[in-house]
C-alpha cells in the first residue's frame, strides 16, 4: 500500500532548508569512511594522515587513486559503532546496506547507487560484490555479516571487474581481517546492554617462532528481540550469533609467504521484525479461510502498535557458514608478484517464514538450502618501464551448487495455489581473465586501461509437489544458459599538485543473464506470463538476459590547508541496458525475474573531513541520486513512473569526534546523524511500499587508559528512539491473495556498556 495509505503519522517531509544545511554541514564537515588509522603516522603539520588502500591489487594513497572508494579503519568503526556490515550505509554516500526481504536479519542486501539485489533466491545474482579476504561471497545470505577482527572495510562505487576476480556490476565490498604477526598479543572485548545484550569477542596471536605465527578469535552476540506477538511471549528480531576464525601464517622465505585461514558463523534469530499496517476486509482467500472456523478477517490482525502484532506461527531463521582458504604470495624478481588465493565454503539455511501476519496456519513457508561454493584466483601484479606502468593480472574460475528444499503451507480447503514442497537446484561456472595497465605518462599525468572477459555456464531444474483445493498442476522444469563478455575500462588522470588531483573514467559493468526455474512451467495458467511465454517450455522463457551499464565518472581529491581539509566529489552517470528486475505474479504466487529496457542513474557523492585542532575531526558525506527508468520494454508490474528500487533521492552523514587527553589516559567522545530520504523497498507500478524518510542519532563516550591498555564506553544507537521502517512486504494489493500488508520495523533505542583489555 502507499505510505499515505497506512495512517502512520509524524513522516520527516525533506525542506529545501533542510537539504542545504546537510549539504553545508558535509561541506565544512568530513568522510566518515576516511578516518585516521592510528597505525599510521600522521602529517609532519599535526593534520589528516595518508590513508593507503589496495583496492587496485597495490598500495595507493586514496587520495590518489582514480576510483570512487571509501575506506574505514577498524578503529574508526569502533567510535562508530559499526558490528556489521548492514551498518556500512551509514559510512559512504549513496550505499544502503540492510537485511533482505526474503532472509533473516542476517541476510544482507547491498545497494551501491541503486544497483543491488534484494531477494537471495538461488539463481539470483547480487549486484554489489561482498569479498572477504579478497574471497567472494556469491550468496548474500551466506555473508559473514558481523565484524570479527577487522582491519580495515573498503567499498567501491561503481562496477568492478578488471581487477577483481568475480565482477559485479554495482560495487564492492571488501572485508579486509588482521592477519597474525610476530607480536604475541590480543585482547578481550565484552558489551553489555538493554534487550539482555550481551556480546564477548577475543582474539589472541602467538609466534610459534620467528617465522610462524597462529591467530585464534571469537564472538557471540545475543540479543532479544523487539515486536510482540499479543497473542504468545514471543519477539521477533532478535539476534543470537556465535563466530570464530582460525589463521596461520608462515613465511616460508624472504619472499614467500603462505596465510591459512578457517572462518565459520552460525546466525538465529526469530525471523523479521514484521508489524501489519494494513488489512483488506474483502481479501477473498483469509474470509474464506476464518470462514471455516466463524472467525471474521477484521482490523484485529492488524498491529495496534508498530512493535506488536497478533501473533503468528513460530518463525526461525538459522545460518551456519564454514569457509576455508589458503593464500600463497610469491615476490618474482624485484618487479614482479605472483598471487593465489585458493577457497571453498559451504552454507546450510533454514529459514521458516509466517506471512499472514497472525492468522494460524494461513500462509506458511519453510526453506532448507545448502550451498557450495569453490574459487580459485591466480594474479600477477607489477612493475614495468622502470617503474612507469604498473599492471594487475588475473584468471579466476568459480563453481557453486546451491540446492532449496521448500514448502509452501496454505490451508489446503480454501482456493489458493498452494505448492506444498519444492526442490530446485543451480549449477554454476564461472570464468574469467581480466587485467588492468596504469601508465604514468609524464610526472602529473597517468592513464589507465583494463578488460575483462567473462564466462557464466548455468544450469539449474526445479521439481514441484503441489496441494490444496486449487493445485497447479504439471509443476516441474529446467533450464540451462550460457553468457559472454567484454569488459573495458579507460581512465585518465592528472595530479595537478601532490595534494590535488582530478580523474575521468568509462568503466562496462555486467550481470550474467539466468534462468527463471519457476516460471516457465505453470504459464499455462499465469496470465502474466502467457503473453511473453506461450510455450509452456520455451527456453527463451525460462532464461532471463544480462544486464550491461555503462558508467560515466569524474572527480577531484584535495588535501587542503596543510592537510587539514579533506574534500573528494565524484560525479557519475550510469547507462542501464536490460536491467534485472524481481517481479511478481499474484495469480499463482510467483516470483521471478524479468528484464527491463532501459534505465539510468546519475548522482554527486560529496566526502570531507576537517580537522580545525588537534583531538577534533568532524566528517560527513552526502550523495544525491537520480535513479528512473526510460523504457521498461515488454516489462510488467513496471512503468516509467514506478520508484527505482532502494534509490533515496538524498542521503547524508555527519559527525564529529574529540580525543582529549585526561590524566595519563584519554577520553573520546562521538556523535554521528545518518538521514535517508524515502525510498521505494520494491518494484511494482503501484509505488506500494514507499519507506519515509528517516535520521538515526548514534554516540559513544569512552575512556581510554595509559598505553590504551584498557578502556570502557557509553554507546547508544538509535538514541532518540526514532520509528523508522526498513523494507515491507505487500499483500494487499491483489484481492485475491493475503490481504495485508507489513512494515519490518527497524530497532528502537539501544544503550550498553563495553569494557576492552589489549594485552
């Protein structure tokens, strides 16, 4: 339903006042992403450090390197209060990053420039790339979300491909852990606070010897959760995650090195913090089904606050991740060096879902998925021309066999298309070799080129067994498809001064087509897709196209008052051709993907960071985005005028920090705003789920004592207790199907205390 349609009142209306205060504020203000890591040593002027990436497969001044990159510490994630990786939105302009309509609250869904996936169905593809230790992740529901020992995050804006083993066409990712070292050490970290909070991680290295070193962490992280059900004592939203990771290091020789790493995570949780903000009366299947039982389908059903609802069958939702990986580098000569990185994971989901909002036994779904996932990357990174090009190679191949066991409850004596069990599976190779080439060509001037190509095999079938008063019949098929291409990307460079430089680039990014399992055999009865699919086995119906964009991007990096200012703008504007749209079709409870036309996005990303004195930084980014489709082509439930999915026209980040030496110790506090504007949590012509626009106040207070030996803090997250809304599902639309329509609520106000010992 529209959002006017649901009578939540006090919605945040963005003034044109508001807007140029946040843009002033980001201004004057600087880059969260961009905080000072205290490893590194800070300008001889007491002003902002160099901050070094590699992002570019070498180590480059951020400040220097042509691509639209945000890179944050792990102490800077720290003052932030950053867990997990569904936190990062609030570190970079034009990134959201929250759970998936379709997973649990672990289930991440990130979106870079209105690029991203919002389901985590197998033959779905994510736009935005999560790599851990430079492995990719392929399922975002198999994510290790939480931060355990983090060095440092760095996410990259735009397509990524030509120096990236698996490429993705919106952005990435990447979680980059510390690795073990020759210092025996680690620390104890403990928090506690409201909801019966409780989190404990550890970590400790120990030097075998001068040239083996072992690292062993580990974390749980409880926490209740916050809707009611009136009707039982159960909450939903709730988190309860256990965590480890195991890592060798040996240095074999002078110049080869060998890292081993064994990760794994068990995530559950009560399922989403789902509340019913609208009830149709007339919807035909609940009346017919309370019917039964003399009941009527009324206002009861819906939340009378939105931290409760009715009730609802239980809900579970459980992810145990296991990956292990091993990383040989070996420096070739004085130039050259040569790089595997070897990984195999496995996952194992259940996921029991209740979508009728309370109503016992209405609509109930259950998912059992398995995935295996192995990769191996072989790079070849350089110098040539006495040190004028530099250049990164490489090939990768990936395979996965993600396989879904499902039900899919209804009442069996009502008219619904109830398929009660469904087995489908995917399997997946991918290939690729890429390469990109950075030629200094004067002193100022650098010109980049690079390519990919790729190659995705895919097959994958489904099976169905169906139930109810009004099967669907003949539920069964398999599809299998194939996808190629040529990836460039041009930039060109100019470092006017070593404190300001400008660059522009053309990058081709690309998401392999698929197959839509689950469509092509019930068309017979699905007037949606009769029209694009009159073959009840037409391959070209079961397999969905690729999608190609084509992003056009400029900025400028500056260093300004004796690296006092920090001031980075980028400019970007995105060609979309046969962009990958999940649809859906009520008639036989589909969903599917299909491609539309032609689309674009275009924006301004804006990141500063002063820092007036010593002990004071205040930071903030702010990302205006344009996001339409210009022709959805033979696409439907989509116009021209639908909302582009997970696109707010503004956001913004500000903050500020102060360090104050007290005694021997010191103290430091910070207080951050992160503001959103509406944004659409689904694809439809309709516009039926339009978040409103909402801001989140966060802060910490902490004490740290001499030699940072031990600390303890204050923190609060969402500390105005601000109602906020984080997706939806809506069915209510359709008077046929459920009839109700669910916000899933963010978390309200959270305060706990944190207690750290290094040693």
């Amino acid at each position: 339903m529209n959002i006017t349609r649901n009578k939540i009142t006090g919605m945040h209306r963005v003034s044109v006042t508001a807007i140029a205060v946040a843009i002033s504020m980001a201004a004057s203000s600087g880059c969260e992403a961009q905080a000072m890591d205290p490893s590194q040593a800070s300008d001889a002027s007491g002003g902002l450090p160099d901050i070094v990436v590699t992002a570019e497969k070498r180590k480059t001044n951020i400040q220097q390197t042509p691509l639209a990159i945000t890179a944050v510490s792990s102490e800077d994630l720290r003052t932030k209060n950053v867990e997990s990786l569904l936190d990062i939105g609030a570190l970079a302009p034009n990134v959201l990053a929250g759970s998936q309509s379709t997973g649990g609250t672990q289930s991440g869904g990130f979106f870079v420039r209105g690029i991203g996936q919002d389901r985590s169905g197998i033959t779905f593809d994510q736009g935005v790339g999560v790599y851990v230790d430079d492995v990719f992740v392929s399922r975002s529901d198999s994510s290790f979300l939480s931060l355990l020992d983090v060095d440092r995050i760095e996410i990259l804006r735009g397509p990524q491909g030509t120096l990236f083993g698996k490429n993705t066409i919106g952005g990435a990712i990447r979680y980059i852990s510390r690795q073990p070292s020759s210092r025996l050490g680690g620390y104890v970290d403990v928090t506690a606070g409201n909801f019966n909070r409780l989190g404990i991680k550890a970590s400790i290295n120990v030097p075998l010897s001068d040239t083996f070193f072992v690292k062993a962490t580990f974390g749980i992280i409880k926490e209740d959760g916050y809707v009611s059900h009136i009707m039982g004592d159960r909450k939903d939203g709730n988190q309860d995650i256990r965590m480890g990771r195991l890592q060798f290091r040996a240095l074999l020789s002078d110049r080869l090195t060998v890292d081993l790493t064994a990760d794994y995570m068990v995530s559950e949780n009560n399922g989403r913090a789902y509340t019913v903000f609208y009830i149709d009366p007339n919807s035909s299947y609940p009346r017919a089904y309370l019917a039964k039982t003399g009941q009527p389908f009324d206002s009861r059903y819906q939340s009378t606050s939105p931290y409760n609802r009715y009730g609802g069958d239980d809900q579970h939702y459980r992810d145990a991740n296991f990956s292990v990986s091993g990383v040989i580098n070996l420096e070739v000569g004085d130039h050259f060096n040569l790089k595997s990185i070897t990984a195999y994971s496995a996952a194992n989901i259940t996921n029991i879902s209740s979508w009728d909002g309370g109503l016992p036994k209405l609509f109930d779904t259950g998912l059992y998925r398995t995935t295996n996932q192995f990769s191996e990357e072989l790079q070849l990174t350089g110098k040539l021309w006495d040190d004028r090009l530099d250049f990164a190679t490489g090939l990768y191949y990936l395979t996965e066999s993600p396989y879904d066991n499902a039900y899919n409850y209804a009442a069996t004596d009502v008219e619904y298309p109830a398929p009660r069990l469904t087995t489908q599976g995917q399997t997946v190779n991918s290939y690729a070799a890429f390469g990109q080439f950075t030629l200094k060509a004067t002193e100022k001037l650098s010109l980049t080129a690079g390519i990919r190509y790729s190659r995705d095999n895919k097959s994958a079938n489904s099976t169905r067994t169906d139930a109810g008063a009004k099967p669907v019949t003949g539920y069964f098929g398999s599809g299998k498809g194939s996808w190629d291409n040529f990836s460039p990307r041009l930039a060109i460079q100019y470092q006017w001064s070593p404190t300001f430089m400008t660059y522009a680039s053309v990058t081709k990014g690309f998401r392999s087509g698929g197959i839509n399992i689950l469509t092509s055999p019930i068309s017979r009865t699905s007037p949606g897709l009769v029209a694009r699919c009159p073959d009840a086995f037409n391959y070209s119906c079961q397999t969905y196209e690729p999608e190609v964009v084509w992003n056009y991007e400029g900025g400028l990096r500056a260093d300004l008052f004796d690296h006092h200012v920090r001031f980075n703008l980028t400019g970007f504007y995105m060609k979309y051709s046969n962009q990958q749209l999940t649809a859906r079709d009520d008639t036989v409870n589909l969903v599917y993907i299909q491609n539309v036309g032609k689309a674009h996005r275009g924006g301004v990303e804006l990141e500063t960071i002063i820092k007036p004195f010593d002990g004071l930084t205040l930071n903030g980014n702010l990302g205006y985005l344009d996001a339409k489709y210009d022709n959805v082509g033979s696409a439907t439930g989509v116009n021209t005028n639908s909302l582009v999915l997970r696109s707010p026209k503004w956001n913004y980040n500000i903050g500020a920090t102060y360090d104050a030496p007290v005694g021997s110790g010191s103290v430091l506090g910070n207080i951050s705003y992160s503001y959103r504007s509406s944004q659409s949590t689904a694809s439809s012509d309709t516009n039926s789920l339009v978040v409103p626009a909402y801001g989140l106040l966060n802060a910490r207070l902490e004490y740290r004592a001499p030699n940072k030996k031990w600390s303890i803090a204050v923190l609060a997250t969402n500390l105005t207790n601000k109602l906020y809304y984080i997706g939806g599902v809506d069915f209510g639309i359709k008077e046929h199907i459920i009839g109700l329509s669910q916000w899933d609520v963010g978390r309200p106000r959270e305060v706990a205390a944190n207690v750290r010992f290094n040693f």
